[in-house]
C-alpha cells in the first residue's frame, strides 16, 4: 500500500507539472533549449567552464544549470550553463572546489 501512495504522489507530480508547462506554452512562454549548442552570449549564460579532452566541443554546452525562458520572442531568464573548454587552454591547478576554474570530464 505504502508503494502504492508513492508511485501516486509521482504521478500526481508528473501531471501538475505537464499541465503546469501546456499552460506556460499556451501563453507564450518557452524554454530555451540550450545542451549540446554553442553558448549564445546574446541568450546564455555562462557561469562556468568544463575541461574536455575534445578541440571540437569548445564552447558547446555540457551542463544546464538552470533552465532558461523567453515569451513571445523576449528574453524573460537566461539559462545558466557552463561550457566546454580543451584542457590544456587551463591553468594548472585547476580543481572543482575553486570557483572559476575547471572540472575535468572524460
């Protein structure tokens, strides 16, 4: 029974927060689609960084921080991101814990 309550709770959940987004929609308001895209100063932004091994992913978003809106064309919140940079464009000693530096992704 318990199990039961809770897979109602998520499904409840679920449907709010689907009819929550068709009435946003509906309005106007969008979410700014930004993962795997290059990041767009005009639209983005970019609150850190992310070491990659791979050149060809510079600057493309690897992590959304925060969901982005724009109604009717106008930007309403800028998604927060941080974007990927090739490893050796770093300074050594960079770590997780120190803000403004990097992590280092595989």
């Amino acid at each position: 029974m318990r199990i039961f309550k809770c897979y109602m709770v998520l499904a409840i959940r679920a449907m709010t927060a689907h009819l929550f987004r068709s009435k946003l929609r509906a309005i106007g308001i969008e979410a700014i689609p930004a993962m795997g895209q290059l990041v767009d100063p005009n639209l983005a932004q970019a609150v850190g960084m992310v070491a990659v091994n791979d050149a060809a992913r510079d600057g493309i978003v690897v992590e959304e921080l925060q969901i982005g809106y724009t109604m009717r064309g106008q930007l309403l919140l800028p998604p927060r991101c941080a974007s990927a940079r090739p490893a050796e464009k770093y300074k050594r000693g960079a770590t997780s814990e120190n803000p403004g530096l990097c992590v280092t992704l595989s």
